[in-house]
C-alpha cells in the first residue's frame, strides 16, 4: 500500500497486446532468459503461464514495445523485483477501461 516509486514502461504491441485484468504473480526470477522469445527478462515477475511477465527491459522508448510483457527500466525493475512477493496482486489497467 506505499508507492516506491514511477516509472516510464513500454508495453505489448497492437498484434500482440498486453492483458488488461489482476494477476498475482505466480514467479520470480532475476535473471529469466525467455524461451518463447530467446531473450534476456531480467528481474521477471511472472503474470501468466503463457508468457506475459513484468521485466526490466533495456531500451524503454515511445517507439518500442513488446510481445505482451511490461517491459521497465532495468534499475526500477529491480527495485520493484525486491519487494514484490509471489501471490502479490498486479493491476494492469489500461486508464480507459472501468470495471
């Protein structure tokens, strides 16, 4: 319930967008390599089974996105992986969307 900070992120693309919904996350991993995309996700906080994680990303930019993760800058992602528990709720709201 205490914010820790904000931060700018970069988000799944048209053709493969990000869930909007609540999500515990259900794994943690510093350092996750992806075997669906054969990339690296550092600090990763698993939302889905199918792939969809929360993860430092090196390159966060308004020109970028990606393949359905939340992508954020590597030092707040870590930040963010050092107190977040598994079983701990996510939000993804898309700032329209009302339940």
């Amino acid at each position: 319930g205490v914010e820790i900070g904000r931060s700018s992120l970069i988000y799944g693309a048209d053709n493969k967008p990000t869930p909007i919904g609540t999500f515990p996350v259900l794994q943690k991993d510093a350092d996750h390599w992806s075997n669906l995309y054969d990339a690296p996700m550092p600090h990763m906080l698993r939302l889905t089974w199918d792939g969809v994680a929360i993860h430092g990303s090196d390159n966060v930019a308004d020109d970028q996105a990606t393949r359905g993760c939340v992508g954020l800058p590597r030092e707040f992602a870590q930040l963010l992986f050092g107190v977040v528990r598994v079983g701990d709720r996510v939000v993804i709201w898309d700032g329209v969307t009302t339940a």
